[in-house]
C-alpha cells in the first residue's frame, strides 16, 4: 500500500504529485488521460489504470480535478465509491461553500473522512514555504493528512471544521483580486480619457502589484495573449459569475460583483472572450 493518491495530474495535481514524491512519499497516481502519469512514473510515482485501484492503494486521496462536478461524476460510480470508505479525502479545488458541504455530505456517506480545500498559490510554489493551503473538515482526517499537507504548503491553514470555510475563504481573496483588476481597468480608462499614458499610471504601481501585467498588455494593446499570472475574459466571466450567484444565494449585497459581470458579458458578446482580461476595457471606451 503507498502513503497517498493524487488524483488529476494538471498543472497543479502534477506539482503536488511531485512535491510528496520529494519528501520520499511513496506515491499512487491516476489521471483521465494515462500519458500525464509519464513523468511521475518515471520519477517513482505507481500509476494506477483504473480510479478505484488508485483510491484503493493509500489510506488517504488528494483529488485535484477541474471541478467538482467532474469529481462527483468519477467517483460515483460503485466500484469507485466503494472503494472510498475507510479512507480520507483532501479536495483542493474551485467551488462553492454549498459544493463543498454537498462533497462533506457524500463522500461521508460513502464511509470516507473529508477535508475541503484550496489552493492560493501557483504550481511552482507548491512544496516551498511560500505554498499556502486552507482547508476545512473532519478533525480526524486533518490530522491523518496533517503530515503530507505541510510538505504541500509552508503556509498551511486548518480552519476548523466548518467545511464551507476554505471555499469562503478563496471567494473572498477572490473578490479582492477581482477587485484590483477591474478598478485597474477603470484607472486605465481614466488615464486614456485624460490623454495620460497608460504606462505611467503601470509606473506608479508597487513592485510585483497583480495590475503591473495588467496595465502592460493595456498600454500595449497585446490583448490576445494572457499575461503572466493573468486570465482571458471567459475565465473572469466563470469567476465574477460564482461571486454573484453566491451572493444571491446568500441573500447580501451583489450590486459589486453584478457590475463585473455585466463588464464581461459585454467582452463576450463583442468576441473577446478568448483575449485577456484587460480587453474588457475595449467595451467601455468611448464610442
């Protein structure tokens, strides 16, 4: 039996792959596509050729897949739920607070412990103290998982049992950096309508500020190609459009993420949606 699973070798699944292999953990692996395990195979990874062999092989899982309904479709089968009871299980991913309860309530009742989490930081950073992690849940699967997630994050965060924290959590850091690049969208336009150059508004900017790339690609006018830590339109669409249904469902004020997700919808329509964030700006510019 291997120490732990990671299912879903993306970007951010192979670098958590990667980082327990590190730490001389011995390693189960599975990914919807097989040629992805290549490479941590070859580094000491056991590739699994089926999802229930994989879950089966540790005593605790990380899924990292796209989303949580691609998770609630591999794993509801019976061979696969099955062979989840007994275990623990750490998914770190985008959701909601109601999926994230949803996800405590089934893989519960499939006889599994389960933590909820998320990731607030690149795949490079994964394995170094600047990697930090919140997640929420069992008491008990936190400390059986306590030991692998700490070689995942130097910033490891327990927020208690309330599973729906670590998704919370990731909307409101969310909502702030949607804030910084939507209010930087505004900034440029401002700086354009009053004939001063974009970049001088970048210039003022602090070192590494997440509206330096931001206010480059506006200045100059590279809008098809996404900047280094940045994102197209359709990708700010999915995120502005979650922080507005959760306010809704919550029943506070979404009069902020309302606004955002008109702005993107309008970058939609006009055929940007593949083009980075910051052609939004091209929608709102004088006519």
């Amino acid at each position: 039996m291997s120490d732990i699973t990671v299912v879903g070798l993306g970007a951010m699944g192979s670098a958590l792959a990667a980082a327990l292999l590190d730490a001389g953990r011995d390693v189960t692996i599975w990914n919807r596509s097989p040629d992805k395990m290549n490479p941590l195979v070859e580094r000491g990874a056991r590739g699994a050729s089926e999802l229930s062999e994989a879950v089966s092989a540790s005593p605790r899982a990380i899924i990292c897949l796209l989303n949580y309904s691609t998770t609630n479709a591999l794993f509801g089968t019976p061979q696969v739920s099955k062979a989840v009871s007994g275990r623990n299980i750490v998914q770190l991913g985008t959701s909601s607070p109601q999926e994230s309860e949803d996800s405590k309530t089934q893989f519960n009742n499939w006889g599994a412990g389960y933590l909820d989490g998320t990731i607030m930081c690149w795949p490079g950073n994964i394995g170094t103290p600047s990697g930090r992690i919140a997640v929420a849940g069992d008491n008990v699967a936190f400390a059986d998982c306590e030991i692998d997630l700490k070689v995942l994050a130097g910033d490891l965060r327990n927020l208690g049992s309330n599973v729906r924290s670590a998704a919370t959590l990731e909307l409101a850091f969310l909502s702030r950096l949607l804030g910084i690049i939507f209010g930087s969208i505004h900034g440029a336009l401002a700086c354009e309508a009053e004939g001063v150059p974009v970049s001088e508004f970048t210039s003022i900017l602090p070192p590494g500020d997440r509206a330096i790339p931001l206010t480059e690609t506006i200045h100059a006018g590279s809008f098809d190609q996404i900047s280094t830590g940045g994102a197209s339109v359709d990708v700010a669409a999915e995120a502005v459009t979650g922080l507005y249904d959760h306010a809704v469902s919550m029943g506070i004020n979404s009069e902020l993420p309302s606004l955002m997700r008109d702005w993107v919808k309008r970058a939609q329509d006009a055929g940007f949606g593949k083009q980075e964030t910051a052609a939004v700006i091209k929608t709102l510019r004088k006519q």
